[in-house]
C-alpha cells in the first residue's frame, strides 16, 4: 500500500503550480493544461499497481514535450511519483525540462527546476517519516505481543506452583491417612483387643465397670480415627488425575481432554464420573473403529457436565449393562444424561451441583 501524500500539501503545490501558469504573460490560458496534470496527479494517488502509475507518469512527461507550458505542473507530478515503488523515475522529468528550457524564460524554468527538487525532498523526508513512524509501530506491536506472551507464561508458571502445591498437599494428606490407618489405627485395634481379654478373664465388678469404660472410649476413639482418615482420603481424591490416569493407560486411539471444573465436587461425584469415564472408553475399545476420543468436563453456576464423544461409525446401538449402570448414577444424581449417535458416539450428562440439589 503506497504512502500518499496529504491533500493539503498537494493542494499547496497545485497552488503554487499554478501561480507560476497564470503569472506567465507569455503563456496562453489553457483549460487542458491545468485539468491534465489534475487528473493525472489523482490517478496516481488513487492506482497501487506501480508499472500503471510509471505508464501515467511517462504519459504526462509526453503530454509536456507535445504542450511545453504544461511542464509548470511537473512539481506535482514528480511528488506523486515519491510515493511509489520507482521513484527514481523522476529524473526522467529532464525530458519536458529541456523541452520547457527552449519556450519559457530562464526565471521560470529554474523557479520550476528548484520546485520539482523541493518536491522530491519533501516527498522523501515524508517516506522517511512514513517509513520510521512504521518501524516504531511494528516494534509497539512486538512488545505488546512479547508482554502477552510473558504474562501468559506468568500466568502457566504459576497455574503449574499451584497444581504442583495442591498435589503436594494430596500426597500429604494420602501419606498422613495412611500413617494413621497403619500405625495409630493398629495400635488401637490392638488395645480394644487387650481390654475385651481383661474384660473376659476379669471376675471383679469394680475392675469390669471401669474395663468396660475403657473399651468404649477404645471403640470412639477408633471409629472417630477411621471416619477422619476416610475423610482425608476422599477430599484427596483429585477428579482430574484420576481421569488423567485412565486416559494415560488408554492407548486405543488419540484423546482429546479438557478439564474446566474450579471447585472440588462431592466425592461420590467423583467416583461415578471415574466410572463412566472407564466405562465409556472401555465400550470405544470394545465397540468403535474411533481414532480420535475428546473427554471435556466443563463447570457452570449451577451444574456439573461431562462430555465424552468419539468420531467412529455405529452401525447399531443397543443399551447394554455398561451404558445402563452409567443412567442409573446420573439419575441418582438427579441428573441428565442423552446419547447421540448422529455424528459419532457422544454422551452428554449433566448434574446439578449438591448445593443447588
């Protein structure tokens, strides 16, 4: 895209050209003098294509050989050409120059030399200027997108910390449940067993009312233990590694997986949506020619979706055992749950959030 130049300084130079036509006593008023170089000068501004404004320029250095007056409007011209891709080609206005030099008076002539160089200057310094004023807007833009960039990596690094945090913390948790189960748990087990050998063996009431006491408070506290490790475990249980892990060990064909679930879901939730996940894949390997799977659990403000689609033709489609288990956990839910088979094999299912239920 060509850079051209601003109507004012074009209308300048007209001006002036034209001052310098009509000042002359010499010349004779010609309409076509002034309207040509008129035209020629917005055709220039107005065609992209290089060779057609070289082809109107060389037109108009004729049309000033065969009309010498006319050579007063080759400043206007010559400025035109300072915007395209030969504008070198003004040295070719020496041609109607010379042809000038011999009609005109040598005042005139070099009034319209030092136009035509101031022109061409002038038209050069605005390049320049177009080709700086460009120069800085690419080098704006390219660190804006560098800045984009590095706030995106930011944003990735720190999404990564936290990820690798909130895994730490399960795995502190796991490790925490589990020391619990196997140590204090067993130490417990343990303890009730010894004190209901006393309570047997033991022949003093006094001693049994006290022994039984203790084997009580022995049981609480092991079924206080159990219902806290068990607690511990579940909220552990992280919804995307899970599924992360049964698509790791799925090698039938390509997954697609997308995870968009900010808030932790009952745990419950969390098992039946791993089953469905493990039994739908399981069906592609057993019923699909599939070779692309997309898996995509999505969060909204009141529902929780699951989306699993394939890509492979069905021939026939029958709900068995698999597909029959998986409707009776979403309506457990209270959910939704639709099939399609239009376009691939797709199951869509939607539950409310527990709070919402």
């Amino acid at each position: 895209m060509f850079k051209y130049a601003s109507l004012l300084e074009k209308t300048i130079i007209f001006i002036c050209c034209l001052i310098l036509y009509l000042g002359q006593p010499d010349f004779s008023i010609n309409v076509a003098v002034v309207l040509v170089p008129v035209i020629i000068s917005g055709l220039l501004s107005y065609f992209d294509n290089n060779y057609i404004r070289l082809l109107l320029f060389s037109g108009f250095s004729v049309f000033c050989c065969f009309l010498p007056e006319a050579a007063v409007f080759l400043p206007l011209t010559a400025y035109d050409m300072m915007f395209g891709r030969f504008p070198y080609f003004n040295i070719f206005t020496v041609v109607p120059l010379v042809c000038f030099f011999g009609s005109s008076s040598v005042q005139l002539f070099y009034m319209v030399t030092v136009m035509i160089i101031l022109c061409i200057v002038i038209g050069y310094r605005i390049n320049s200027q177009e080709r700086l004023h460009k120069k800085l807007n690419e080098l704006l833009d390219d660190a804006r997108e560098m800045s984009i960039k590095l706030k995106k990596q930011n944003a990735d690094l720190l999404e990564k910390q936290d990820n690798e945090l909130y895994l730490a913390t399960l795995n502190e948790r796991n490790r925490i449940a589990r020391d619990i189960h196997d140590n204090v748990g067993h130490l417990l087990s343990s303890a009730i067993l010894q004190s209901g050998a006393l309570m047997t063996v033991n022949r003093d009431e006094q001693v049994a009312k006290h022994l039984k006491e203790l084997n009580e408070t022995l049981n609480q506290a092991m079924t206080s233990i159990r219902t806290s490790v068990h607690k511990v475990y579940e909220e552990s249980v992280d919804l995307d590694i899970q599924v992360r892990e049964l698509i790791k060990k799925f090698t039938f064909c390509e997954v697609d997986y997308y995870y968009n679930i900010n808030t932790n879901p009952d745990k419950k939730l969390k098992y039946t949506f791993v089953s469905i996940v493990k039994e739908a894949l399981a069906n592609v390997i057993r019923h699909s020619n599939a070779s692309k799977v997309t898996i995509a659990f999505n969060e909204h403000p009141a529902i929780y979706q699951l989306i699993i689609k394939d890509n492979g033709k069905v021939q026939s489609f029958e709900k068995g055992l698999g597909l029959t288990n998986m409707i009776d956990r979403v309506n457990s839910f209270g959910g939704n749950i639709n099939i399609n088979t239009d376009n691939g094999f797709e199951i869509f299912i939607s539950i409310p959030k527990k709070d919402v239920a």
